[in-house]
C-alpha cells in the first residue's frame, strides 16, 4: 500500500494578517477554530506561529503555551502541533533554542541556515539538535536550497544533526522576488537529499497546489496553508485553511494515498 500522505497547515504565518485574508488566524481562539476546520479536511500537523499585542512575529513562550492549550482544547491529540522557531529577523539562534528549551513542544520547524549559519556555530547546533533528539521532540529541517540540502547532509554525516530519519521541509519560493515557487526546482532538492530523508515541500504563491500533487506523486508529503498561499488554484482567493487542506488530501488520494493521522506521524517520525 503506499504510504499515508501527510498533510500539514500553516495557517497564519509571521507576516500577513487581516488585511491580507479576514480569515486569516491570529488569536489563541482563531487558531483553535482553525485547528478543528483542518483536522476535518484531513491535515495532521498545524505549524503555529503567535503574535504579539500589535500582531507582530513572537517567539514568547507563555503565548505559545496559550495557544497551544486552546489548540488541545478542541482537538486533543489528534494534530500534532508543531512550532516555529523563525528568526524573522528578530531573534538571535540562542532565543530560538532557547524557546524550544523552555517550551518543549511535541514538534518544532528549524531553519538549519538560522540555527546553524556557520562553522562557528556548530557546536552550539549540535548540544541543541542532541537535546531535541534526547528529549524526543520532532524536529522538521526547513531547508530553502540545493546548498541548504548539501550543507544539511554533511552535518548529519559529522554527527552535528544526530537525526535517524530525518523529516525537512523543501520551500519553494521564499527568496524570489516574487515570491513564487518554481516545482522545477524539487528534483534537484531530491537528488541533494539522502534516500533515508523523510521530505514535504511547502511553496509560495499560486503554484503551491502543483508542489503539492508533485510531492504526492513522488513519495513526499505537503504543507500548505495561508502563511505560504492565499489562492485557489484556478487563481480565486481560499475561503480559508481548510479549503487548501482538502485539496491537498484530494491530490493525494489521486495518488492513492490516503491522508496521514497524527498517529501516523508519530510512529513514522518517532
């Protein structure tokens, strides 16, 4: 049978709000609201971003612990709810590890170019990436480039990510001018990448349901949602999250594989 296709939701973001989407989820409550619309379409992980008072990007703990309780309030344990550690450049990788450390959230999104962006910070990466793998939180590599990949491989093979079976995040489009992802550019990320690399690919801007039929077709997984992409693919605006989680799951039945539960996550992840 071919394996489950995991569908993830990042449903806010670190830098839109109402003004980009009335639906767009900010508060502890909207996010609750959006977790349950999501798990109904068939997602199994929720990438969650908080805001601050003035809807800007936080990393602050108690915030996330809110957020989090009114996410479990709805829906238990039937998501996985993974964080961010996004710098957006606000926070040092010592504040970003330091969350993680404080909150200790089932799973968390690290940007291995802000996490580690250099020699001189690997040692510092590696106690972190060690106490993540200790401390049985699931860790996603967000990986943005063939270099990001190459890079990501040469840390593991040192001992640096100490991660059996990894799980990284290919995204499209972040850097582009546009921001708009180009699908073409996956095949070089897989070549990159080792076979034992669990992988799904999240893409900016109209292309996003592309990147998700070519994730399902290939043996990867998606991530979708409003921090990436507002539209439809026929270039309408998404009524909301969940709209984008269910054509995801359709894409991936086309594929014959049927959407991932959070426990499907768990037992594939550890």
């Amino acid at each position: 049978m071919p394996a489950p296709f995991i569908v993830m939701c990042a449903p806010n973001g670190a830098r839109k709000g109402k003004q980009d989407h009335d639906r767009l989820p900010i508060t502890s409550n909207e996010l609750a609201d959006c977790a349950e619309a999501i798990l109904a379409a068939g997602a199994s992980i929720i990438h969650v971003h908080v805001r601050d008072d003035e809807g800007g990007h936080s990393l602050d703990v108690d915030r996330y612990r809110h957020a989090i309780a009114a996410i479990e309030g709805r829906v238990g344990d039937k998501l996985v709810i993974q964080v961010t550690t996004e710098a957006c450049g606000i926070y040092s990788p010592q504040e970003q590890m330091q969350l993680v450390r404080e909150l200790r959230p089932e799973a968390v999104s690290v940007a291995l170019r802000e996490i580690c962006p250099d020699l001189a910070a690997e040692v510092d990466a590696a106690a972190f990436y060690r106490w993540m793998h200790d401390s049985n939180i699931m860790p996603q590599h967000i990986l943005y480039s063939v270099e990001d990949v190459s890079r990501f491989e040469i840390l593991r093979q040192s001992g640096v990510i100490p991660d059996p079976r990894p799980f990284a995040l290919f995204v499209l489009g972040r850097y582009t001018d546009d921001l708009t992802g180009d699908v073409a550019e996956l095949d070089a990320l897989l070549q990159a990448a080792c076979e034992d690399t669990i992988w799904a690919v999240c893409c900016f801007g109209k292309t996003e349901h592309a990147a998700v039929v070519a994730a399902a077709q290939n043996g990867g997984h998606a991530r979708v949602g409003f921090e990436n992409n507002l539209q439809l693919p026929d270039g309408g605006a998404a009524p909301d999250n969940a709209a984008l989680v269910a054509l995801a799951v359709d894409s991936g039945r086309e594929s014959s594989r049927e959407p991932a539960s959070a426990d499907d996550v768990r037992s594939l992840l550890g």
